[in-house]
C-alpha cells in the first residue's frame, strides 16, 4: 500500500524516521511522503532519516521551538490556526501516487494528541483516499498527564480517521536485553516492534511472483483497505454529509524461524537421511506451526489488547520464505480465526518473502469496540482534570480569543 505518511511531534517522526529506515533495508517502496511537523525544533533534528527538507517546524514564536510542554490544548489550538500551512505541504503528494494517508502520533503528548486530529480532519476532509491513523499510546510507567492526554485525544483521533490503530507502549514483548531497561533502550525497542509491524503491513502487497519468485504475494491494496474501511469516498466537493468517525484497529503480530526447512527436505538426500523428515511431514509440521502461531498472535499479541469477538472485519497476512507457507495451515488458522472474531469476515493473504529468517503473522482487527485498555485511559481522563489552558502561551490565548470572538 503506497502511503503519504505525516509524523506530528516526537513519536510521529520517530517512528517515521525509522519506516523509512526499515523501508530502505527491506528494499520495500511504500512510503512515497514522509513529512514530519513539529514545534520542537531538537526533535525534529535528531530525526536521521527524514531530510530536512521534510520537516515542517510550526509556531517558532509561539513554543520557541521546545514544544507544548505536553499540553494538547495548545497544540489543537496552534494547529488549527497553522492548518493551511500543513496542507500546503500535503497537496504537494499526488494523489493518484498513494493508497492512503497514514498520520501518526504519540496521544499523550501536546503537539501530537493536540494536534494529529487536526491534521487527520483536514486531510479527510479535502481528500478523496482514506486517512489512517497510528496513535501511540503511553505506557502505564509513564506520567499521570500522559495518560490523562491520551485518555482525551484518543477519541477526538479516531474520529477523525477513516480507521486508528492504537499502538500501545504497554505491549511489552517478553524480550532479551538488559533488565531493567533503559529508558532509551525501551523506546529504540518500541520502535523496533512498531516498525517491523507496520512494516509487514504497510509493505504486503509488493511483490509480483511471476517477475520475482522471491518475493510474491496475494495481498492486494483492496484486503487492506476494505479491512479498514475509508474506501469508495465520494469526492471530497460533492461530499453532503460530514464524513463520520472510523473506528479502533488492533494489531497482533508473532514470529518464529520455521521448524524444518522444507526445501532441505525435498532434496535428493532428503527423506533418506534418518535425521530428515519426508516434504510432507515437514510440510504438516510447518501447518501446526503456523497455526500455533496464529494463536499466540491472539493470546498474547494484540495491540491495544481487546476483546476480538467486538471486532467487525479482520485481515490475516502470513509473510516468510516461499517455501514455509503451506496453504494447509493458513487455512486452518483462518477457520479458527473466524470462530475467534465471530465474523466471517476474514481475508486471508500470504507475503512470499525469499529473505525473510521467520514467518510472521499479522492479524488486523478492524471495528473494535471493547478495550478494556482505552477504557482504562478514558476513566483516568476523566478523574483527573489538567485545565484547558493555553495560558502558558501568551500569544496562543489571541487565538483562542479571536475563535470566540
Ligand atoms: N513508541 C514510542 N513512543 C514515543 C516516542 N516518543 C514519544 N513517545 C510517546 O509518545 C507520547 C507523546 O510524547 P511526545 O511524542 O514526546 O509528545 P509531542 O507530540 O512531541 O508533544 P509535546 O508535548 O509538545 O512535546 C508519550 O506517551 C511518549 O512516551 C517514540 O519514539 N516511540
Ligand atoms: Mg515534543
């Protein structure tokens, strides 16, 4: 799927930052814009693989190039004032280049929470491909204000896309590496695991077997899309009514390097050597493995963990080396899925991927009502009150007075 991507604040053009890097290594092509927006001006510089010429700095004036200070109200209000300068940057994608839009922001914090609703509003509004979110959600050893600003944004975000995934930085892996970590090592991890994920998924589509036996697949733009919804907009001007929100997506993944190798199998040694397996013994144990894993994406993989059965549509995309993909077990596991999501509707699509070391599975969830999760954040949001205001920033206040006036 070709992807406009907008990365508003710090964990915006983070995690852009480092699509792009994945992009690169996996000789992948599905980012064809990445901007990054910003009001902190370090932020924006410590990005390595966005250039410069990407990144968009706003409200110098007003945040003296530090940021909101975690304060979402400022960064709706800056950025609704500053909304026509962010598109001037967006119009210059082309349209008919890219599937979707995809903003991304971290919800606790006050340019991203504050301001990635904006932004995601304005695209969909003047656009006629989909608007897709990526709202990182604070982990709970974060501070209070961050889960009090994402318990308030994350509605306001989802609603003003076509589909959110929520990205929690409490799904944390069962990982190896230092312990306790740091707090640096922690976010490179975070984005590690975001980025393989939207990796996987952003990338599904790519690759044509019949020019590349590497690298196939049977993913098409249409399984992601008509998962997520958004498509078949009408054209933004003749548009009557105002488009209404799209909902929570959730996102399992799990991987393993897969049991046998199965082209050793079929060698001509293969099933003479007493140590080896037959191709359809190692083919069976492969199906189990898959299916096993499908599993473990559920059990353990979901993010923002919730309950599946509330889930309206689901994708299934099973990547790894051609010959470890038996249809056998992706079958199974999408029985076994639908009895899980209690929908039958679930699409199913396997990424042949020569260079792959695991086979990977990537469940997508799509129209999820019940989290206990988010409930969670909305409960604390609405406990604790943080003001609405925008006093620390003198200048945003003439704003505000002008919108009342
Ligand atoms: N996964 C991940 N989360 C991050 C990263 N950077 C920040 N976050 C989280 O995102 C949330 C928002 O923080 P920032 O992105 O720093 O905030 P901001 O959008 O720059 O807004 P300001 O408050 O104006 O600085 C917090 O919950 C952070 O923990 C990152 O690189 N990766
Ligand atoms: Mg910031």
């Amino acid at each position: 799927m070709k992807v406009a991507i907008i990365g508003i604040g710090r964990a915006g053009g983070n995690v852009l930052d480092r699509l792009l890097e994945y992009e690169k290594g996996q000789e992948a092509d599905f980012i064809r814009h990445g901007l990054a927006v910003n009001t902190d001006s370090t932020e924006l510089r410590r990005l390595s693989t966005v250039p410069e010429t990407e990144q968009l700095l706003l409200g110098e004036s007003v945040f003296e190039g530090m940021g909101t200070l975690h304060n979402p109200e400022a960064g709706r209000t800056y950025f609704r004032d500053s909304i026509d300068e962010i598109l001037a940057e967006t119009d210059k994608v082309s349209i008919g280049q890219i599937d979707a839009f995809l903003v991304i922001a971290g919800l606790g914090g006050g340019t991203g929470g504050g301001g990635a609703p904006v932004v995601a509003s304005a695209l969909r509004d003047q656009s006629v491909r989909p608007v897709y979110g990526l709202g990182i959600l604070p982990g709970n050893d974060e501070g209070e204000r961050m889960r009090v600003n994402a318990g308030r944004t994350l509605h306001p975000f989802v609603d003003s896309t076509d589909s959110a995934f929520l990205y929690d930085n409490d799904t944390a892996q069962p990982g190896d590496g230092e312990d306790p970590p740091s707090a640096q090592t922690s976010v490179l991890k975070l984005n590690n695991e975001i980025t393989t994920r939207f990796g996987t998924l952003l990338s599904a589509d790519e690759g044509d077997v019949q020019t590349d036996p590497s690298r196939g697949t049977d993913v098409a733009v249409s399984d992601l899309i008509e998962t997520l919804g958004g498509g078949n907009k009408p054209d933004a001007a003749k548009r009557t009514e105002p488009n209404d929100g799209g909902g929570i997506t959730a996102l399992g993944y799990a991987a393993e390097p897969p049991v046998v190798d199965i082209a050793r199998s079929s060698g001509v040694l293969g099933s003479v050597l007493p140590w080896r397996v037959s191709v359809s013994q190692a083919t069976d144990r492969i199906a189990t493995q898959i299916r096993d894993l499908v599993r473990t994406t559920v059990r353990e993989g979901m993010t923002p963990p919730c309950s599946l059965s509330s889930a309206e549509r689901g994708l299934l995309i099973v990547a790894g080396p051609p010959d470890s993909l038996p249809r056998q077990g992706i079958q199974d596991a999408r029985m076994w899925l639908e009895s899980e999501l209690e929908t039958e509707t679930v699409r199913v699509g396997v990424a042949r991927r020569q260079n792959a070391e695991k086979i990977s599975t990537l469940l997508v969830a799509s129209g999820v009502t019940e989290s206990e999760r988010i409930d969670e954040l909305r409960a604390i949001s609405s406990d604790i009150e943080y003001s609405d205001d925008v006093s620390d920033f003198p200048s945003l206040k003439g704003i505000t007075d002008r919108e009342e006036g």
